[in-house]
C-alpha cells in the first residue's frame, strides 16, 4: 500500500507518456489518451514520485495519505 493519495488533473494532463516510462507498472494512458492509475494497490513510492517529477504540465498530485500534506506540486 502506498504512502500517497494520486490524483490526475484530466485538465493538465497531454499525453506525454513520460509517467508511463517513470513508472510503467503504476501508469498508463486511458483511450482519451490521458494518464491514469493502473495498479493503485502495489504502488511503489518512489516510482509514484518520480513519475510525478517528470509530468511536464504537473498533472499528477500527491498527497501524503496519513497527514493529507500535498507533496507534489509544490504548492
């Protein structure tokens, strides 16, 4: 189980596949060519962060699930 809560902004989100190379096991894009979550239940952690370092239009949010602190984007 993951330490982070995902959440995709479908707004910001372009496609760029850059998650999927990140994290091939956690992301993949849906058929609006858009990233979602494939594996919510064996994430892993460091994965998920790097994936979300490397979305260009900073469309993939997490927040820490024990304290609800955001993590990424930096707010």
């Amino acid at each position: 189980m993951s330490k982070y809560k995902i959440t995709i902004d479908k707004n910001r989100c372009v496609g760029s596949t850059l998650c999927m190379m990140e994290a091939p096991d956690i992301f993949a894009l849906d058929e609006e060519h858009q990233a979602h979550v494939i594996a919510p239940d064996t994430l892993d952690d460091e994965g998920v962060l790097t994936a979300a370092h490397a979305c260009p239009m900073n469309a993939i949010f997490l927040e820490e699930i024990e304290t609800g602190k955001r993590i990424w984007p930096r707010a």
